[in-house]
C-alpha cells in the first residue's frame, strides 16, 4: 500500500478559516491546562549514501506551552548509543544546547543498537535495527492534472527488493511548503517491482529547489508515523496526542516516557531543480 501525505490540502481549510477570524471583531485567547513538560528525544541515525555516516546529531528538548514560540533544550544530558558487539559510541554535547554529536559512529545494515539516555537520574532506553534501503533509479518531471488545473510533478523510482516485507519514509522538502512532504510506502502490493514516489503542489515552478530524503525503515517505526501524521494533520512538528509514543522506555519510571523514536536509516538524498517544460 503506497500512502501519501500531502499538506497542500490543508490550504483550503486554513483559507475558510482566514475568513472566519477576520470576520470576529474580538480575539478570545484560551486559558489551557499546561500538563508534564515531557522529555522529548528526536534520535535519528541517518546513513546517507556515499557517505561513511561518521558524524551523526541527537536532539533533546522538553515539550512547552501552546502559547510559548520557545522550545526548551535540555543540556547536561548523558548519551551514547551500543551496537550488538558491545562497542560504544558517545554523543557529546559540544556547540548547541540540546544537541548532542557523536563523530565517529560506525553504521552497519542490519545491525541492532541501543540508545541511551541519562537525564536528571532518569535513565531512557530503546533499541533498534538499522534498516537499508536500495538506490534512486532516476527522476522524472511531468504535468499532472488536478482539480481542473496543470501541476508539476516531480517523481522518483526505486526497486522494491523481491521476497522482503519492506516500509519506506520520504521527504520533499522545499521552499514553498513550511514543512516537508512525507510520503509512507510499504510493499504489500509492489513487492519486488519498482515503485514511484511523487511530489506535486500548485505552487511548485520552474527553478524550485526540492531536497529529496528516501529512508528503509522498520514496520514499527513505520506504524508510529502513520499515527502521528494522521493524528497532526501530516504535520509532523505539531505537538501529537499525548498517548501516541515511540519505542523510548524510562528505565525508573516506565510511566514517565519520553516522546520520539529512536530509528536507524539508510537513505538516499538528493537535490533536484524543477525545469521548464518544453
């Protein structure tokens, strides 16, 4: 089943709701209950092809208000991640609050690793297998119809590995979305074939820049983004419902989770500039 999130169809709505608050005279500003500022974990080793994957970042924050702009970083923090054969890898926190870098990671396909975590005596784990992917065939550009107007089309193809149960993540990111354009695939139907992923958006025209991520991914990793980005409306930097969490586990206090997932990715990356069409 090929799923795909488009944020342009929220346009629409948020245009009706333009109008609707210009048509109010007064603004109401909601007093709302500020519940346990929860530790949020962003944990994503992303092994781009072509590269040694060396270098690899972890970001720790806390959750916040609705109404505060500021998200809380959380500096002080111990992490490391473990792979199968006991070795060790530090993520120190060197330039930025609440990032943490490791630069000498050794990715490895299909290997399993460990997170963890140590905040204020809270000790946060979770565990993982670092999922491959297979490379871009190639990238094709064409005019689509919809709702009665002509879109461009930037498409990607790939081959699905025959006689394997695989999931994928895509992103397209660009200038004319606030936030990328996240695309979920699985095989259930494509199973040893090529499949295609496509971007398309009204907006979109000659000369735009679209960065391009393809992640292998796991079936559990799979799962807990369909969740977040049916329940955000496919955006996933809003804040999700509290009772949607990852495979990160409190060691001290099983109830007292932290929010995010811990995954490895192989991914391709790549940039492509929509052309004039002849």
């Amino acid at each position: 089943m090929n799923i795909i999130i488009k944020l342009k169809n929220l346009k629409y709505t948020g245009f009706l709701l333009v109008l609707f608050l210009c048509a109010c005279e007064d603004v109401v500003e909601v007093n709302l209950e500020t519940g346990e500022p929860k530790l949020v974990i962003d944990a994503e080793i992303l092994w781009q092809k072509g590269t040694d994957g060396s270098v690899q970042t972890i970001q720790i924050t806390r959750m916040t208000g609705y109404y505060n702009q500021e998200v809380p970083k959380v500096s002080g923090a111990q992490v490391h991640i473990q792979n199968s054969n006991g070795e060790l890898f530090e993520f120190s926190e060197v330039d930025e609050a609440g990032t943490y870098t490791c630069n000498n990671f050794i990715p490895q396909l299909n290997e399993s690793y460990t997170l963890e975590v140590l905040v204020e005596d809270q000790e946060y784990t979770a565990s993982e297998i670092l999922i491959p992917v297979t490379q871009i065939n190639r990238v094709e550009q064409d005019i689509v119809n919809n709702f009665s107007e002509e879109n461009i089309e930037v498409s990607f193809y790939f081959d699905d590995p025959d006689d394997e149960i695989n999931f994928y993540l895509s992103d397209f990111n660009t200038g004319i979305l606030q936030y990328p354009d996240y695309e979920l695939t699985d095989d259930e139907f494509f199973n040893g074939n090529e499949i295609k992923n496509d971007f398309s958006d009204e907006d979109l025209k000659p000369g735009d820049i679209i960065e391009i991520y393809h992640r292998g991914i796991s079936e559990q990793f799979y799962n807990y983004m369909m969740l977040i980005l049916d329940a955000t409306d496919s955006n996933p930097f809003s804040t999700p419902p509290a009772n949607i969490h990852g495979n990160i586990v409190n060691r001290n206090n099983p109830e007292n989770y932290a929010l995010g997932y811990f995954r490895l990715c192989e991914a391709n990356y790549l940039v492509y500039t929509v052309e004039e069409e002849n």
